[in-house]
C-alpha cells in the first residue's frame, strides 16, 4: 500500500495547486503594487485583499487535500435503517466553509428508494454532516461564541479572518458545539495524596424567556498549605447550570468524589454565606469547615457604605478601611459594633444595614478568617469570583438577552470548555 500523500497522482495535484497558486500569487501581488502606490494611506485595505489573496490560495490547498479522500463512495448499495438498501444515486458537489474560505467538495450521494432516506458517507466522515462549516471554523465560532454576544463574534471573525457569517449560524454553531462539549476535567492530576478539598458554590442571576433564573455554578478544588505557609490551588473543575439546589447538592458531591474526597485531609466549603449552600454543606459534607468567602464578606460591607453615605462619598472608603483589619482578624463582634452605630438614614439604608447585621450574627463563626489562614486555608479565592462573574455575568447577562433555557445551558457548558478545557475539543482518533 503506498503512503498518504505519495505517488503519481499526487504529484500532479501538487503541479496543478503550484500553479494556481503562482498565478493567485501574482495577481494579488500586482493589484495590491498598483494600489500602495497609487494612494499609500490604503495599506489597511490592500492588507486585507493580500489576506483573502492568501486565503484563495489556501483554499485551493485544502480543496486539493481533501480530494485526497475521494468521494466517498464504498459500493453500489449500502444497507439502510429501514431493512432496504441505499443505491448509489451520483456524485453531488457542495460548498463548505473553511478558514481559508469556500472548499468544494464531491461527495457520492446514496438514497433508498424504499424508505427516501439519504446518506452521504463522505460528509459524515468529515463532521459536516450537519453543517455548512468546517470543523475549523466551527471551533472559531465556539471560541467566540463563548465569550462574547453572537453578533460581536459575528464581526470580530469578519474583521480579523475575512470570513462572515450569520449571527444565526454563529449562535447554532455555538449552542451545538456546547451540547456537544466534554463536561469540564480536572485540569491536572493531584502528585501526592490530596491534602485540602474545596467545595465552592455561588449563584447569579441569568435572563431567560422564562424570565430571570439563577445559575448555579459548583466549584470543586484540591489544596494543600504551601512550604510558605501560604495555601496553593492545585487542580480545578466545574460545573454550571440551573439546577435545584438539591440536584446541585449531587453534582458538587459528585465532583467531590472525583477529585478524591476520601483521601482529602479536610474538607472546606466556601460560600457566598447563602443558606442553600450551608444545607447542601451540612448534608454532603458534615464536619467540613465552613468559610463565607473573604470576598463576599467585603462587598456586603461596601453594600452597607454605599447605602449609607452613596456611591461616591469618601466617608464609605474610610469606613471600610478601619472594618477591614477586623473583618481580616474575624473580630465579627467589633463589625457588628461598627454596623449598629452607623448613621443609616432612610428606610433604605436601615434595611440594608439590618440584613447586613442578620449577615455577619449568622455567619459569625464561618468568618474567623485570621483563625482559618493560620491553618493554611484560603478565605477567599478567585475561583468564586470567576465562577459566578466570569461564567455568567461577562457573557449570559448581555443587554437585550434573553436565553432559552437550552440554549442558555449549552452556551454555559460551551463556556466552561472554552474556559477551563479542554479546548478545543480532542480530536476523535477513528476507529
Ligand atoms: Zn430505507
């Protein structure tokens, strides 16, 4: 059998794509000579003729590469789903949508007369089954589609690759590739026994046809107390959805479970101080220590400030600066002191430092932060914060949103990929 890409018939491909491409090549070369030098301030447009120049012949390339597979014709019938059999009908030539551009491709074409299901072998070996975009460009899609609103993606690819394509074919490009995507991985392996397993919920709110629903985002982490002293982070995993807090309860012990709670020395769980998460704690983790994460405990002071004095005045910051060194000790009782003697005026205000003092009396305990990094434990990680921020609110939380719950839910899993891979998704090695 000779090898890929070898041979007599190759080396005349290779012929034919050498001159197309010399001939692609000084076109371009004299149209973008003929207009730098009529008008030098145009060099952003002739870049951008010389890349789809470039992209032309890159085309032919890939076109010529595939035809390498032939057309996938096996034989005459193939067996179908209905107990008859798929006749071999002709070739059939179609576009598809490359990074570099159109690709044609000729593909044989089988139909049953029995049942008139169709089939073409060559388009389901090649994942365009389905789709008008090449796997390439599907995962430029998904790559923006994870991070930005489809019609932003939708331009950013026009302006940055030259390739344009509907902001509805952005979004089920997407929202596939996210039905599709592998649920989200510890990213590495643990070395040694796991010492510290953190357990991380948050919640934020998404907009959905249903009207606004809360996202759940589950965290899970191996730690251990650096040679420092100090608490690393070593391996991380994910999960999001719009899950009842009892299914949630699951997931998060299933994630748990995962990254070897057996083996884990101790248990913390972090929270945003919410109650839902403080029963799903007391259920699957009993004994585990209970931590309102440093961050979530800081903004509630500043929610407090803003009420009280505004959003600009510079009495807020002061007043955060001299709580911040006894929130830091946990002295909760010298915080709630500072709460009730606050001059909170309006119904407003006085309610929000009421929560505010239900808050802290509540959580007192989960907030002995000097007590918990003594013990090499985080009081507070990034992890939450990107967890809810950067999972819901940077992407889901657009102006003018308003997701189907389906949709909603593969774009977070598709999110989580992008974010926390693997991605791009692992290549399916062919059987
Ligand atoms: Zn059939």
């Amino acid at each position: 059998m000779k090898r890929p890409g070898t041979g007599p018939e190759m080396e005349a491909l290779v012929r034919q794509v050498r001159e197309a491409a010399a001939q692609e090549a000084e076109r371009v070369l004299r149209e973008a000579a003929r207009r730098i030098e009529a008008d030098a301030s145009a060099w952003a447009q002739v870049e951008q003729a010389v890349r789809d120049g470039v992209h032309r012949i890159g085309a032919t390339i890939l076109e010529t590469a595939l035809k390498t597979l032939g057309n996938g014709y096996e034989r005459s019938v193939l067996p179908c789903a209905c107990g008859g059999g798929q006749k071999y009908v002709s070739d059939r030539e179609r576009r598809v949508v490359s990074l570099v551009g159109e690709v044609r491709l000729r593909r044989a074409y089988y139909w049953c007369p029995k049942c008139k299901a169709s089939r073409i072998p060559l388009d389901e070996r090649l994942g365009v089954a389905a789709t008008d975009f090449s796997p390439g460009v599907q995962q430029a899609v998904a790559l923006l589609g994870a991070q930005q609103p489809f019609a932003q993606g939708r331009r950013l690819l026009g302006e940055l690759a030259g390739l344009w394509i509907s902001q509805r074919s952005h979004r089920q490009v997407s929202e596939r590739l996210g039905r599709e995507a592998p649920p989200p991985k510890p990213l590495a392996k643990a070395s040694g026994p796991v010492e510290d397993l953190y357990l991380l919920a948050d919640g934020a709110m998404a907009p959905t046809r249903q009207g606004w629903r809360e996202v759940k985002v589950g965290v899970a982490f191996a730690g251990r107390a650096g040679s420092d002293g100090e608490p690393q982070r070593l391996t991380t995993c994910y999960f999001a959805g719009i899950l009842p807090a009892e299914e949630f309860g699951w997931r998060w012990y299933a994630l748990a479970e995962r990254l070897g709670r057996e083996r884990a020395r101790r248990i913390i769980v972090l929270g945003d101080g919410a109650a839902w998460i403080w029963n799903l704690a007391d259920l699957h983790f009993p004994g585990a220590v209970q931590i309102v994460d440093w961050y979530h405990a800081l903004e509630r002071l500043w929610t407090v400030a803003h009420a009280v004095w505004g959003e600009e005045h510079p009495a807020a910051g002061h007043w955060i600066s001299s709580l911040r060194k006894h929130l830091g000790n946990g002295h909760i009782a010298r915080i709630l002191e500072r709460l009730g003697q606050l001059p909170a005026r309006g119904k407003d205000a006085r309610n929000t430092v009421r929560e505010a003092i239900g808050y802290f009396t509540h959580n007192a305990e989960r907030m002995r932060y000097r007590r918990f990094r003594r013990q090499g434990l985080f009081i507070g990680s990034g992890v939450v914060e990107s967890g809810c921020k950067h999972i819901i609110g940077q992407r889901l939380k657009g102006s003018g949103m308003r997701w189907s719950l389906e949709g909603l839910h593969n774009i977070l899993s598709l999110r989580l990929a992008v974010l926390y891979g693997p991605w791009p998704p692992p290549a399916k090695v062919a059987a």
